[in-house]
C-alpha cells in the first residue's frame, strides 16, 4: 500500500514507477482540499485557480455534494444501464430544463470525450458521414474524439484516425459556408475554444454556424464540456447568442468533481438512438447523478450565474491593467491571459512557488477556471501576485 501521508517526493517516485508517462511526472502531490484551495504532501497551500481544468465548480470538499454522495452510496450504489433509477431521471430533467428545450433527451456518460464521441455516432445515424470541425478544437483523446480535434500534435501519432472529419478556422463562418454541403452530417464546434488558449468566436458566429446549418440540414453540435455548467454565466456559453443547437455535450462540471458526462439530443436528434444504439456501463450511475444534482441546487440557490458573470468581468479588468499582459479573453470565469512574449510556463510555475493553481495552455496563454466559490479577495491576491512575478522576474 502507498503510505497517502508521504511526502512529495516519495509519492511522486512511486508515479513515476507505477504510472504510464502520458502525463509525465507532476511537480505536486495534493492531498486535501477545502472550498478554493487545496494542500499539497509538504502541507503547502494553494489557491487553486484551474479547479481541476474547470470541474470543481463548487470547489473542494463541498459539503452540499460530500452530504449527497454519502447518502447515495449507502442507499444504491450501482445498477449499470439495465435498470433505471431516480437520481439520473431527475438530472435528465434538469438538464432538458437548463437547454431551454423541452424536447431534449439525454444520453449519460463518463467524461467529455465520451459525450464527443456519442455525438460522433449520433451524427452517422443521419445517413450522412462529412464532419466539419475547427483548427485547434479539442474534443477529447479517444479515437472518434481526436478525429474532431482539431490539433495535428495530439492527433498525429494515431492516424489513421476515423474518416469523413474535415477542419476549419474556428471563427471563419465563410470557410464552413464553403464546405458545408447536403453531404455534411454535423459541425462541432466548442463556444469558447478552451485548451486552445480561451479563444473567442466574433460576433455573430454561432448565430451564422445555426443559420448555415438549418439550410443545409446539418447537426450543430457544441462541445460545451469546459463552457458549460454555468461558467460563463449562463448554464451553456451558447445560450448568450440566443441559438438552439441539435446537441450539446458536456462533462467536468456536471459532476461537481465526480466523472460524469452527457450528450443532450435536441428536435428531431433526439430520435435518432434506438436500443442497441450505444451504451456506457457507468453512465448515469447514481452516485454520480446525486453529485451532479447537487451541484446545480447550489449554483442556482447561490445566484452563481450572475455572480459568475460579475466575478470574471473584475478578473478579466483586473487582468488586463497588468504589465505584459497583450489581452484577456474568455468570458465569467473561463480567462485566458494572453501574454506578449512566450512566458506562460514560467508564469504558471512561478504562481505555484507563490500558492496559485493555473494552467499554461500554451507559450503565450495562462488559463484560469477557478472554483465559483472564489471571492474578489481570492482575484485581488491572485491579481497582485501575477503583477509582483511581471514586474520583478526576468522572463
């Protein structure tokens, strides 16, 4: 048995032992966590600004979802996709009621890529093979997911990948008028493009993709795995333009922290899976399902979707005053900090010296997607110890 008080280094010679390198080797170890912060094996504390890539988004140790998995697994624990069960029938119709369309019906798994890759399937059922996707898209690493992403690095090393996928700028409305076509079953595209940097559309591009893909008769698909759940101070990003896609995916924050993903079918899509279609063993499990009703009781009870909004407007103001910073995109609390030169790796490990949690998505951009229970004296301290790194290291 691993001895879970260890040490940092002794728990992470054990990673390097027993874990593929998929990952490489971390430079923390996290043992416990409380609200928006988190203690490494060293007893070291983090405000954590990533919340677990934008799935804690209530935090750590949130006592709302620790009371009701808890309550969960003592009553059921499991059935598999055999047997319905209350928990998963009561967060279906949350979420047909969070979409704004009755006609939604969904389809529960684990993870993002798996939402991705059952919209994927979903799409062939239209007797139509095209997919037009986007240039720096990420929908997940399975096979069928890394055919939508839209990231030659990640996908590369695979091929070949599954066929008929074809990629576009993201924002570029007359490169997919260009290539749509009564051949094309879906475009996939994500509101906010997350792993890519926190890339925003311009205006009026989603509006154009449902216009485009109403007059060809093509799936609109949004990836709304990292945008979703309430982060940008709607429950979905696509909701602020006012469309209605054909389905939407999502994961990460639906589960408060637990694995949990979902594939909603809107309109006639939501017809297309009959028994046999696709299944997941784990989809839906009640635990699971317990935490992820849990997590929207609270952000609705709490007022987190205005408070969202408020909280990544001061962020991203906050942000952009500082030195280096060339622009701050996202929207609510999904930012991406764009620097002028390629600091972002050293940014981010110089905030972990200092008690913060981010991510380098790339050389130039530092993503944050904190926890919703971060607080303005959370973003002062986080703000000021960003600018005090700017001003006083060589990068």
């Amino acid at each position: 048995m691993i001895d879970e008080s260890g040490q940092t280094d002794a728990l992470l010679a054990h990673w390097r032992e027993l874990m593929q390198s998929n990952y490489g080797v971390p430079r923390i170890a996290l043992v416990s966590g409380s609200g928006a912060e988190v203690v490494d094996a060293e007893g070291r504390k983090y405000t954590d600004f990533l919340g677990g890539i934008a799935t804690n988004v209530l935090g750590h140790a949130n006592p709302e979802i620790v009371a009701a998995v808890s309550t969960q697994i003592r009553q059921l624990g499991h059935v598999s996709n055999l047997y319905a069960h209350p928990k998963a029938l009561s967060l279906a119709a949350k979420l047909r009621r969070l979409s704004g369309d009755d006609s939604a019906r969904i389809f529960f798994c684990n993870s993002g890529a798996e939402a991705n890759e059952a919209a994927f399937k979903l799409s062939r059922l239209t007797g139509r093979t095209k997919v037009i996707a986007m240039h720096g898209a990420f929908h997940g690493r399975t096979m069928g997911a890394l055919a939508l992403t839209g990231q030659p690095s990640k996908a590369d090393p695979f091929r070949p990948l599954p066929t008929g996928v074809v990629h576009v700028p993201f924002g570029d409305l007359a490169a997919v008028a260009e290539l749509i076509d009564d051949e094309t079953a879906m475009v996939m595209v994500e509101p906010i493009q997350g792993e890519a940097g926190v890339v925003t559309p311009p205006p009026g591009y989603l509006v154009g993709l449902r216009e485009l893909t109403m007059r060809f008769g093509v799936l609109l698909a949004l990836d709304e795995v990292q945008s979703g759940m309430g982060r940008t101070g709607t429950w979905f990003a696509h909701q602020a333009d006012g469309i209605s896609p054909d389905i939407i995916t999502m994961a990460k924050g639906l589960g408060g922290g637990l694995p949990l993903g979902a594939m909603l079918a809107l309109g006639s899509a939501s017809g297309f899976f009959q028994p046999g279609s696709h299944g997941s063993t784990f989809g839906g499990n009640p635990v699971a399902c317990a935490a992820g009703l849990a997590t929207i009781e609270v952000i609705e009870r709490d007022g987190m979707l205005e408070n969202n909004a408020s909280l990544g407007k001061y962020l991203a103001t906050e942000l952009s005053h500082l030195n280096q910073v060339e622009e701050v995109r996202g929207r609510g609390l999904l930012i991406g900090i764009g620097f002028r030169t390629e600091i972002a790796y050293q940014v981010q490990l110089l905030l972990e010296e200092r008690g913060f949690l981010s991510n380098a998505a790339s050389a130039y951009t530092l993503r944050l997607a904190p926890p919703y229970v971060i607080t303005e004296a959370d973003i002062d301290r986080f703000v000021a110890t960003l600018a005090e790194i700017l001003k006083e290291t060589t990068l």
